[in-house]
C-alpha cells in the first residue's frame, strides 16, 4: 500500500482496514481495465475470434457477479447506527 513506518504506526485499526479495503478496490478495477482491453484485442484485432471474447473469460475476479449492497435507511436508529460505524 506504499505507507512508511510513521504512518502504519499512526493508523488505527480501523483506518487500516478501511485502506485495505480501498487498495483491494482499486486493484480490481485496474485488472478490470485490463482484461476489458484484453477481450477486445482478442476480439477485434483480427486474432481469429469468431465472438465476442467477454472479459470475464480472460481473467475472472473475485468481485464478478457481486452486487453493489445497498441499505435503506427509515428510522433514525439504523441512521445512528450507520454513522457509528465510520466513527
């Protein structure tokens, strides 16, 4: 993730996590960039592909066929408790 000694030491756990959390994201969607150019070279550079090479067949990710979770929020209880939880 690139942090020096200082700044690992300063972090809490949770902030640590949260950056984990977000240098995980950016990797996926940096390989999905890449297999999404991938599947068209395969598909439209004249290398023999008779269909559309999909870019989940050139590199599955872990993060294929998630969904993005979404919570609705009615009350005010379940608002509290969602801004506990980025404290």
């Amino acid at each position: 993730m690139g942090l020096k000694g200082h700044e690992v030491r300063k972090t809490t756990l949770k902030e640590f996590g949260l950056m984990l959390n977000g240098y995980i994201a950016r990797q996926h969607r940096e390989w999905d960039r890449t297999r999404h150019i991938m599947s068209y070279i395969a598909t439209f550079a004249g290398l023999g592909a008779k269909e559309f090479v999909t870019p989940q067949s050139v590199y599955p990710l872990p993060t294929d066929g998630e969904e993005t979770k979404k919570m609705k929020i009615t009350t005010s209880a379940q608002a509290e408790k969602l801004l506990k939880e980025f404290e």
